[in-house]
C-alpha cells in the first residue's frame, strides 16, 4: 500500500536534479553547497551523465619476493630499438624481463626513495645515498672517485712584484668535481698581469680526470673563486680571465657521482636537489649539470653545470623540482621559486610566492601550460597551480588553490610522512595519495577531474603506492603504482571495477537539499533516482532527513520490482498500477533507469547516499527527482521563539 499524504490544501512541487560535474564539497554545510556538488564521493569518477564508480587494478607482474617498490621509470633507445621497464626493489635495479623482473648487474642499491631519470641513451639512478650510476638498458656503470690534486706550485714569470696571490686547484670528471686544493700563495706576483708579467702554475696530473678547475687571486687562502677551466696539468694566470665570485672553491669530492635525492631534466642538463657532498647535506642547494656530453658532469667550470643557493638559511628545504617553460621550478617547504639562465648565460631567481611550499619529490604534475601540486600553506596541506596567469603580463608567474572545497577533508594526513606524497596525472585527473593517522604508508588520497573541476575521493589498492609513473610499452601508455605493501606494481585504471579481484566500497552522498526553504517544513514523497545504467550491481540507498535523520534504506539492483502507484495528490491515489505489479527491467547498459523510492516524510531537508560494494559491478548515477509539499506558512516543529525585550 503506497504512502498517501493526507494533506489537501498544499500545492505539491517537484524539483530536478541532475549530474554532479562539481565533485565533493565538504566546506559547506550539506544543505548549503551547490546543487551539481556532493557532500561525499568515495571511489567514484565524474563523467560526462553523472558519477559512476572508479576504475579498478591489479596488481601485475611477479613481484620476485620483493617488499617494496622504491622507485620505477622507463628506459628507452631508439637507434636500438631497446625499451625497458625498470624499477629498484630488492636492494637492485631490475628490468621487466616478460612478466617478472630480473636483475640488472649486481650492483646493489640502498632501500631508499628513488628517481630514475632518462637522459639520452642513459637511465640515472638518484637515491641521495648511493653514487650517481646510470644504465644503459643491459649493464650499470659507477664512476670512480677522483684524487683531490697535489702538487701546485705559483711562480711569478716577468717583472717582479710584490704583490700577493693565492690559488688552488681541483679536478674534475663527467659526473663531478674534486675539493680544491690546499691554497698555495706567493708575495711577489707583479701587480698588473699581463702576457709577459704572469703567474704560472703548474701540479701533477690526476689519473682519470677531464680537467681542471683553477680558483685563485686573493692572498687569504680562504676567498679562492672559480677563474678558469683547463684540460691540462698548468695554467698562467695572465689577468685576462675574469673571477667569479658566486662560484667559491670546492669543499667535497663529487667525482664518484653526485648524491642526490631527486632529478629532473630540463634545458639539456640535469637538475638535482637533495645533494650530501662528502658528510654534508645541502637542502637548499639545486645543482645542475652541463650539456649533451657533460650531461653528468656538475662540476663548477666551462663545460660542467654548477649550484645556487634558494635562499639558504631561510628554515625551508627543497622538496620537487619542475620543468617549467625555459626554466625550472623551485618548490622549497617555504616557499615556490623560478630557475633560468640570463641571456648571457648568468644563474637567475625569482621568488614566485611564500605563501606556500612543496611537500615532496613527488608532489607535482605537469598539466598543459600549468603545474599543479601538492604543498603546504601554514598547518595544512593542499593542491595549488602554479603557471602564467591570464590578464597578467605574459611573464607573471602565479599560484591559484584547487583544493578549496575539500580542505577539511586533508586534516587527517599524517604530517610526519608527507614527504611520501605522491602524484599522478593520467585519463584527465590528477590523483595524490597520502599517508592517515598513525599509518606510515601511503592509503588513500583525492582525485581532481580536470574537465569537469571537481573532486572524489579513493583508497584501496590505487593509493597503496610509493610513486606513480606512466609505461609505454610500444602499444599501450599505461598509469602504474610502485607497490608499498607487497612489492608489486599496480596498473590503474582498469576497466574492470575490481581491485585486484577484489570488490571495493563506491559512496556517494548528495547534498541536503531544502529548496532554498530551510525555515519551511514540507512533505516529502517517493523521490525517484535516475540512472544511465545498472550493470550487476546491488546499491543500497539510503534516505536521510533534516542531515542527521536517518529514515530507511533499501537495495536497488539492475532487475527490480519497482514503485510507480501513479502520483498521489492532496490525499488521493490517482489510477496507476500497484506497487507488486511494476518491474523496471535493464534492456541495455545505455537505457535510462528510473527508481522510484516508497517514503513519506515531514521534514525541512532531504539527501540521499548510494553504496556498492558488489564486485564488477558498475553504473552511472544521473540525478534524482523530488516531489515534495511545502508547508508554508506553518511553522517546523523544532522552531524556537525568542521573546526580544526593548
């Protein structure tokens, strides 16, 4: 028997709503956020009809006993016709070999964080512990460590003088440099410098080294600056080459490979951050290589890269590096800035904004003109774009919040790991997933829909992940998660709604709404949900009141008996068929759906949640459509009259 208002002297209203392009929305109260938002979306996607549940994953490959995946990236050579895919677990770097992963040499790899960067026909593995080494698809090679020089002598040639000048001098390879010598200083160099009026020097050649950079001209021993770079074991200082003063004498030995924790490559050179040189850890230096065959070499000079400082001793650490237009992005925990070269080859700095920082390596995906990324803004976290902003100059660097609407939902992140923070963008998200409460690992995390601007909310096996990168194998490009549970990799976006075989929780909560009448009480009665499709599914829907009245549950599947009594109206039951007699059938996964549910309640607002958790099941959820009667004029029961005195 249908629930008939006994009501007659009501008009009866009907409101539509349909699709949710806006995402979840957890800032406002669930009656006030805008209609096209939900107030809850777990592992759910927005397309273009409505919501329907997120895609599933698997875990692939044999895991070849590892624990943990600490890293992953691709390695590709074209005149070879070689394309691998790596990854360092088991203390290794390992390559796909079919469906398992094999070794590749023996060289063994700290359990740590770690970058594989593709440069040219090479793969370089920072981890910020071990030596730069880099693959080439097949061996690894390690360089070895260059001895500082010794040696130097400073002959003043020409007239004499009495002038003092102090010099020293470090080697270097193609992946870095020597520390300087111990200063070696004369008192009678002649005054002016000249081709005839000189001071030569002159120290013994170190085995396996490039070169030579030459620091000097001051007389302290302390205040040696760069001054030129030779390929042989002598030098004359003639005046003619022009000190550098950003550029100070080396202190640690990087000839074994530089140790860094994180890598990018943009302008045809490296660029790294996280470096330790010897026993000490730089966190606000970004050092950067030279160019094509000095791709590896940092050393300070002509044909090598150099550092910079970003403001060191300003509390911040570096924490992600981006390529971005002709320079690089520099997101410190303080703060963002921008890298470039000058038009005559000089390290340049500008300061983007303090209002914010990065949180990881990580942490950032290039998306069109755009960075978006996850940073830090006081005591929080949150997801910003970083990029040129319209109708600012075409130079104006600017940063905007995405992360607005769902910024009371990021206070669970457990700020102690949220250097594991990592990203991906792939099918038009960005996703990041972070570590929860007394958690260590990375469990679930929001995905930003970038057509549509809104946000949802996963966890399970997709956010289970130290870093995400994207494969392309030569026929498909696919999204992949370096496993932080079992040591596999885990594909994304699987068009099966199962995570690994099993099923997971879809939820979605609409918002309360009270058709802009919170004040009014109103009758409301068997709203009808709209789908596009109900594939194998069972959804338990639930009808909620006044945002904390719950009024009944039921299940919804593909093939149900229906409701559908005809209307009733100021309490007569118009002609129509009985509850019992109605089935709603799914003809296809393209055919509308409509499921009318049996309540009849007084209240002042109504909302409505959808829960699946049958395996492979799938839909999409479209909108809903509520038939309700205002009581207006009438006061709602819970109203409160105060008495105002004067």
């Amino acid at each position: 028997m249908p629930y008939v208002s006994k009501v007659k002297d009501e008009k009866q209203f009907e409101q539509y709503i349909i699709g949710f392009p806006r995402g979840v929305n957890t800032t406002q109260d669930k009656a006030l956020v805008n209609d096209k938002n939900l107030i809850q979306g777990d592992n759910v996607m927005i397309v273009v009809d409505g919501i329907t549940r997120r895609y599933g994953s698997e875990k692939v490959f044999d895991q070849g006993s590892a624990s943990y995946v600490y890293g992953a990236g691709a390695y590709y050579n074209k005149a070879a016709g070689t394309k691998k895919f790596l990854r360092v677990a088991n203390s290794r770097l390992q390559y796909l070999n079919g469906s398992v992963w094999s070794d590749i040499g023996s060289t063994a790899y700290s359990s740590i964080m770690t970058t594989i960067l593709q440069v040219y026909n090479r793969a370089y593995i920072h981890n910020g512990t071990d030596s730069l080494t880099y693959t080439d698809g097949t061996s690894i090679t390690t360089y070895t460590t260059l001895t500082t020089p010794t040696g130097l002598t400073v002959t003043p040639t020409g007239s004499a003088g009495t002038t003092a000048y102090s010099y020293r001098i470090s080697a270097f390879n193609s992946t870095g440099e020597t520390a300087a010598c111990a200063a070696v200083a004369t008192a009678t160099g002649n005054a002016t410098l000249s081709s005839t009026n000189y001071n030569a020097l002159a120290w013994d050649a170190v085995a396996n080294s490039t070169g030579y950079n030459v620091y000097g001209r001051t007389a302290t021993g302390t205040q040696e600056v760069y001054l030129a770079t030779v390929d042989i074991n002598s030098y004359n200082d003639t005046g003619d080459d022009v000190t550098i003063v950003s550029k100070p004498a080396t202190t640690e030995n990087t000839t074994g490979g530089i140790k860094a924790k994180h890598a990018i490559f943009a302008m045809g050179r490296q660029f790294v951050c996280g470096v330790t040189e010897g026993s000490t850890y730089y966190p606000t230096r970004m050092y950067y290589s030279g160019t094509i065959s000095h791709i590896d070499d940092f050393s300070v000079g002509t044909y090598g890269g150099g550092w910079v400082e970003i403001y060191a001793n300003d509390g911040g650490e570096i924490m992600d590096l981006m390529p971005y237009q002709s320079g690089v992005l520099v997101f410190k925990t303080n703060g963002i800035f921008y890298f470039y070269f000058t038009s005559t080859g000089e390290a340049a700095l500008k300061e983007i904004t303090r209002s914010q920082g990065g949180v990881s390596y990580w942490g950032a995906q290039a998306i069109e003109n755009n960075i978006i990324y996850v940073g830090q803004k006081e005591n929080r976290i949150g997801v910003w774009t970083v990029g040129t902003q319209a109708n600012y100059g075409s130079d104006e660097i600017r940063t905007n919040e995405l992360s607005v609407f769902i910024t009371p939902s990021l206070t669970n992140i457990n700020r102690t790991y949220m250097s594991k923070i990592c990203t991906f963008s792939y099918d038009n998200k960005f996703g990041f997933s972070y570590t929860v409460g007394s958690g260590i690992e990375n469990t679930e995390g929001w995905v930003f829909d970038l057509q549509f601007g809104g946000w949802v909310h996963w966890d399970g096996d997709p956010m289970e992940v130290s870093q995400y990168v994207v494969y392309d194998d030569g026929i498909d490009a696919k999204l992949y998660g370096c496993g932080n549970q079992d040591g596999y990799m885990i594909e994304l976006m699987k068009s099966a709604r199962n995570d690994n075989g099993l099923a997971f929780k879809s939820l979605i909560g609409t918002k309360f709404y009270n058709q802009e009448r919170y004040d009014v009480e109103k009758i409301y009665r068997n709203p009808s949900l709209w789908f596009k499709y109900i594939n194998a599914a069972t959804i338990r829907t639930e009808v909620w009141f006044n945002n904390i009245d719950f009024s009944g549950s039921g299940t919804i599947t593909s093939i149900m008996n229906g409701a559908g009594l005809g209307i009733d109206l100021c309490g007569v039951t118009l002609p129509g068929d009985s509850y019992a007699t109605i089935t709603v059938t799914d003809l296809g996964s393209q055919d509308d759906i409509i499921k009318e549910l049996t309540v009849l309640k007084l209240a002042r607002n109504i909302g409505i949640y959808l829960s699946d958790e049958t395996l492979n099941s799938n839909w999409i959820f479209m909108g809903m459509h509520i038939v309700y009667t205002p009581l207006i004029g009438k006061p709602p029961s819970d109203l409160e009259k105060i008495t105002l005195t004067q």
